[in-house]
C-alpha cells in the first residue's frame, strides 16, 4: 500500500470516529422518547431537552430492544394500550422509567392528519404535562386476574343469552320459563320431560341442545371464579377487602386487578371519581351544576361495586332490626334520597373504603367507616 492511500484510509477511519462521536454526543441528550406501539412496527421518536426531535423512526419488532439498548437511560412514555404493559416491565427491566399515558390525553397533541410519526411525537409532548395521571404498569399477577376476569365475563353474556334464546323458543310453543336464571335451570329438565306441554319433537331436541350448553358454561364459569378465588389468595389484600360487607370474592379479586397498591391515587375520593361513581359537573360564571355519575373509568369494576352494594342494600332492609353503623348510615339514605341512589352512593363508600385497605393496609373497621352516620 502506498503512501496515499494510507493517507486516504486514515481519512476515512477518523471521520467515521468523529461521526460516531457526534452520533453519541447527540443520542446522550435525549430528555424523553415516545413509542408508539403495534403488532409488528413500532415508531420511536426522542426528544431533547429544548423539545427538538433528535429522531423519529421506525422499527420492527425483532429489533426493538437491540433499537432500545442504544439509548441511554431516560424517560420512556408510551400509550397505555395493549401489550402496554408487557413493554413497560420489559423497559423497567432495562433501567428506564416508563410512563403510560391514557390514550385520550394523547390525542390532543396529535397534529394535522395521522402517521405514526406523529403519534409518537404527540406521546412525548403529552407525557410532558405537569398534571397528567399516567397509568400504573400492572404486574403479570394482576394480568392473571384480569384475564380470568375477562374470560369469565364473556362466559356470563354468553349464559345470558342462550338463556333469553331457550325463553324466546319454548315461549313460541306456548311454554314459559321465568326471567331468573336459577328458576330455569329448575324448571327446564321438567319441562323437557313433560310431554303435554305443546312443544314439538324438534324444538324438544333443540332446546335439550341449548340446556347442555347452558350446563357446559356454568361449569366453565365456576371453574373460572375457582381459578381467580386461587390467584387472588395470594395477594395480602384479599382477605381483607373480603371484610367489608358487600365486596365477595369477584369483586375484590377484580379491584385488586384493576387498582393494585393503590399508591397511584393520594385519596379515596380519587378512585370513585376515577371509577365514574361522582356526579358529573357543568360550571360556568361561578355556578356549578351537579348531574348523574359520570361513568368513566372502568365500566366493569364499576358495575361489580353497585351490585354488590344493591345486595347490602337489600339485605339492611329486609332486617330492620340490623342496628350495625352501616344499616342505619344506609337506611337514613334510602330514605332521604331513595333507593337507586343510596345504592350508588354505598358503591362509592365501598370504593374508598377498599382503597384504604389497600393503600394503608388497615382492615375494615364499621364503626370507623360509617361514624358520620
């Protein structure tokens, strides 16, 4: 080799080092990276401290974490959408702190039109917000749960509506089966066997087919609710939230699933509001209007606590001699503001009160609970 191409070697190899150089000085001052994530390609975009974009591109799946592994440790913020939380714990693992952002506070920052670019960008401008309430990555124990919780659900419409179908059938053959559930799985093998009812050999045999499903996925949902009473015994939690009246094995295993420690909400009021049992607020001009609940948050936590209050509810009423804080706290409200709302106002108690066992790790006190009664 002669001297010049020596020369020209040299060259080359110092300013591939100065570019490297450059490249690493430039990387180190990432403030915050937003991932906008999918299936197969994921869009990272990374910020600096003056909110200039150092990067915005995309990557696929099977490089994602060699993409990562570049990057010093920063901030990552990501929607809180699925596979979020798989990707948060991965994250954490690797020395990042990672902010899940709920997907409505990211959609006031995306700009004109829709990219994936513009989706991350729009992640790390939300993520930056001073007052945002991120979401708290969920352990793979609380996943469990919510899984079954899920699965267990469907399994519940499904038995709902083979139980309306089987009604609606035998009812166009002159035979009627009760609205509750119980009464006709009481009343449907005598009905089956009854050969002067007016139901034919064929509708006969087809309902016969409906009641085995029927069987089939109450046995699937009793398998179910073992599988999450086994989970959620595991957690330190469960056996006290099973204390309060009203919270049975369902709920508490679903509010351990959907509010973990609880650390993420500084009070009680937090959770209900979060939960959508508050009323919803118009003000304007100084007057504030109060309305019916909001309904946010989420809808089947939601749903369990007033079901479980509408059983308490029941219960104080037809015991009237029941003398306990809560029976009277109750009882004074159905009767001042009715029995509907009195149920969703127990549903909201219910959720302050499991919040402090969870947050504090205090158990269910009655007569603390309901002395303002």
């Amino acid at each position: 080799m002669n001297a010049s191409s020596s020369t020209g070697v040299k060259m080359r190899q110092t300013c591939y080092d100065e570019q490297v150089k450059q490249k690493e000085a430039f990387t180190m001052n990432i403030r915050i990276v937003g991932i906008d994530l999918a299936k197969d390609v994921f869009q990272i975009c990374a910020l600096n401290a003056s909110n200039n974009v150092i990067f915005n591109r995309s990557v696929r799946r099977a490089g994602f974490l060699k993409e990562i592994s570049k990057l010093p440790t920063t901030t990552i913020a990501m929607e809180a959408c699925g596979s979020a939380h798989h990707w948060g714990r991965v994250l954490e693992s690797l020395g990042h702190t990672v902010r899940l952002i709920p997907p409505q506070h990211v959609k006031a920052y995306v700009r004109n039109g829709k990219s994936d670019a513009k989706d991350a960008l729009a992640i790390c401008e939300a993520a930056q917000r001073p007052l945002l309430h991120t979401v708290p990555i969920k352990s793979v124990e609380q996943q469990d749960i919510q899984l079954l919780h899920r699965v267990r659900s469907r399994y519940v419409q499904m038995r709902t509506a083979l139980a309306n179908q089987i009604r609606s059938i035998a009812q166009e053959y002159g035979v009627i089966f009760p609205k509750s559930i119980r009464c006709l799985r009481a009343e449907l093998s005598g009905e089956l066997e009854n050969a002067d009812n007016g139901l034919s050999a064929t509708a006969r045999a087809t309902i016969g087919l409906l009641y085995e499903e029927l069987q089939s996925l109450d046995d699937k949902e009793l398998n179910l609710q073992r599988q999450i009473e086994a989970l959620a015994k595991q957690n330190d939690n469960y056996v006290r939230l099973r204390e309060i009246p009203g919270i049975g094995p369902i709920i508490a295993s679903a509010f351990i699933a959907a509010v973990g420690n609880g650390h993420q909400f500084q009070r009680g009021r937090q959770v209900s509001a979060w939960l959508g049992l508050v009323p919803r607020q118009h003000g304007t001009g100084g007057k504030i209007q109060l309305f019916g609940i909001s309904k946010g948050g989420d809808r089947y936590l939601r749903t369990l606590l007033i079901h479980g209050a509408r059983v308490v509810a029941s219960w104080s009423l037809r015991r009237a001699q029941d003398n306990r804080p809560m029976a009277r706290w109750l009882r004074a409200l159905i009767a001042r503001r009715g029995k509907n709302k009195a149920i969703v106002a127990l549903a909201n108690k219910l959720a302050r009160i499991a919040w402090v066992i969870l947050a504090r790790g205090e158990r269910f006190d009655q007569a603390k609970a309901f002395a303002a009664a």
